[in-house]
C-alpha cells in the first residue's frame, strides 16, 4: 500500500469515527469504536470513490446499519423523504439502501433511471399483508371508497390505490381527502391509530382496514412502557404510529421518522425511550449527544441485510447486477397514486 492511499485510509477511519463514534452498537452495548471505524473504513472509502467514477447515487433509510447510514449514503431518511430524493436524483444509478417496495418506488417516480436494490430480496411484512387481487376486491366491494395505502405495499398494490401515505403525512392526506369512507390498507394498526387521530380532530370518517402489522413495530406492548416509566420516569417516551394503539396512546409523541428527530431535538427533556427500530435510536445520538437514550430494542432484519458488502459488489458490476424493475402498465398507475401524495403533502 502506498503511503498516500494508507493516509486516504486514516483521514476516512477519521471521518467515520467522528459519525460512528458516538453511536451505539446494541449487539454488545458499547460504542463504536476507532478500530471498528478502522477497519471498515478501506470499503467505504472503495465505495465513496466507486460511486463517484460511476455516476451512483446512494439512498439509505435510517433503519439500515450507521456504517452504511453515516459512512457510504449520499442522502439518509424516513419513507417520504427518500421518495423525494430519488425523484430528484440526478445521477444515472440510484443504489436504494432499504427495502423491495422502497427501491421499487423509486423506479416507479424516476422509471429513466437504473434502481439497485443491493439485498435483492429484503422484504417487509407490511408489503406482503395484501396483494393486487385482495386491493381489487376491496376496490370492487367499496366504490364510494377512497382506496388509501401506506407507501408501504407493492407497486402492484398502489396501482389499485386513490393515493398512497407514509407515516409523515397519513393524518393531514385521509382528512383532507373528500370521501367519508376510506379504506387503508395494509398496516392495521396505523388504520386503528388514524380512527384516533381522526377522533381527536373531531373529523368523521369510517376507517375500513386490511392487511397486516409491521413485524418490528408490532412487538411493542404497554408492558414495556411500564417497565421504562418504572426504570426511568423522567424519560419521554416516543414510538411510531406501525405500534399498537395502547402503547401510542401512552407515548409522549408518537410519529413518523423524521417527526421523533424533530421532537427530540426541539424537546426541553434529556431522556427518551425510543420504541422504533434501532437505526433510529443510533441517529438519535448522533443528532443529539447530550441526551439520553433508552432503547427498547427493536431490529428490522431485513434492513439489516443492507450491507457495505453488497452495495460494494453491486458498484463492482453495475452492468450485470439485477435491476430493479416494474411492469410500465403497473407503474403508470402507481405513479399516478404516488404523485397524489406528492400533490396532497403539498411539501
Ligand atoms: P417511516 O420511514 O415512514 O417512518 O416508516 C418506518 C418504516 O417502518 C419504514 O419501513
Ligand atoms: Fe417493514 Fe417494519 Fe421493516 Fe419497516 S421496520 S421495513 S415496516 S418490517
């Protein structure tokens, strides 16, 4: 190695650090260390240079690893803000470090451009709670419906669908939607937290829902709240509407991605609780390294199975690695539902 590419080495295992350092790897509880940043830091710098040379874009959502969040991504965020991202991404190859239904939107609002989903296959249980046939029977029972999905569910899915929300943008969309009957598909327990939201406004609508539940943010109970209050009651505790409607209800704020960074960061108190995914707890450190979190563990493996391994043999072989593709029938029509969020979130 020559002296100049190993001092290209310690400048990035510097940079790495200074983001990485300060988050916490929940594996053994400690956090990430100079070696660990070190030692990873000669893939990512063959990455950073890669994608440069090869006119790529990397997207990463927060539930991925800090390493590819804070050490390879070009933009890092919540479901709506990435969708926005990779619309206006000027660069011929956009690498989506997330999930199938995220990448496959991608292509969907910027169908010229070549999508890259480096773990091919990494599903979501809220995608697979409904398929076309199911959004076409529910299209067919309720005319007079509107047909709402969460952003999370297939092209094939939108494609049957009025217009589609993400968990930034749901409760403004369905009122300000002129139906009085909705039908939302496919997180169950969003649609019980939107019939909440929709109380609490004094707006009336009848929620008709089907699918699924987020098999990450499903698992968090009252139970936990308590044991935290007990643990440490001066935390705030924040969680997202893919949670029970019992353990929202006792939040403190309960919110989209991007909404607990912002609460956090405007919010007077020192300790929260966070009942999300651990992606999000290691951001908030980062964004806030006075304060205190308490996580309640929660890991989306398939995010997980984003990593600096295969985006780097994605970036090796651009030409050959699998594209992500959706039908042109399919995708005008869910552009078309996709579009109407953009319209309706107005931002
Ligand atoms: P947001 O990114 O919209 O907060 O959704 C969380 C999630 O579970 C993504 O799959
Ligand atoms: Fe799907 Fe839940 Fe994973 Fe998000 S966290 S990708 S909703 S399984």
């Amino acid at each position: 190695m020559s002296d100049l590419e190993a001092a290209r080495i310690e400048a990035e295992a510097q940079r790495l650090f200074e983001s990485l350092g300060q988050t916490t790897d929940f594996k053994t509880g400690l956090k990430r260390s100079a070696e660990y940043c070190r030692s990873i830091a000669p893939l990512t710098l063959k990455i950073n240079d890669l994608k440069r040379e090869k006119d790529a874009v990397i997207l990463a959502h927060y539930y991925c690893t800090p390493d590819i969040v804070y050490g390879i991504a070009d933009f890092k965020g919540d479901s709506y803000a990435l969708a926005k991202k990779a619309a206006q991404a000027e660069q011929k190859n956009i690498i989506f470090c997330g999930v199938y239904f995220m990448a496959q939107t991608a292509k969907i609002i910027s169908p010229d451009k070549n999508v890259f989903l480096p773990p091919v296959t990494a599903g979501c249980s809220l995608a697979d709670g409904i398929d076309a046939e199911e959004a076409a029977k529910l299209k067919a029972k309720y005319p007079e419906a509107a047909l709402v999905c969460y952003i999370n569910s297939t092209a094939e899915v939108k494609a049957f669908c009025d217009v589609c929300v993400t968990s930034s943008n749901v409760y403004d969309i369905v009122c300000a939607l002129p139906n009085k009957q909705i039908v939302f598909v496919p997180d169950l327990f969003m649609a019980e937290n939107i019939r909440a939201e929709l109380k609490r406004r004094g707006v009336e609508k009848d929620i008709i829902s089907f699918g699924s539940t987020c098999c990450v943010h499903d698992k968090y109970t009252v139970r936990d709240i308590e044991e935290i209050k007990f643990a440490h009651p001066k935390a705030k505790i924040i969680s997202h509407p893919e949670c029970p409607r019992p353990v929202c209800e006792l939040s403190d704020y309960c919110g989209s991605t991007s909404g607990m960074l912002s609460y956090v960061k405007e919010s007077g108190a020192e300790e929260f609780a966070v009942l999300s995914e651990d992606g999000i707890v290691n951001s908030l450190e980062l964004e806030n390294p006075s304060k205190t979190f308490y996580p309640v563990s929660g890991t989306c493996a398939q995010m997980k199975r984003n990593t600096l391994n295969n985006v780097w043999g994605v970036l090796e072989n651009l030409d050959k690695a699998p594209r992500v593709e959706v039908n042109c029938d399919v995708a005008l029509k869910a552009k078309r539902c996709i579009d109407n969020m953009f319209k309706m979130a107005g931002k």
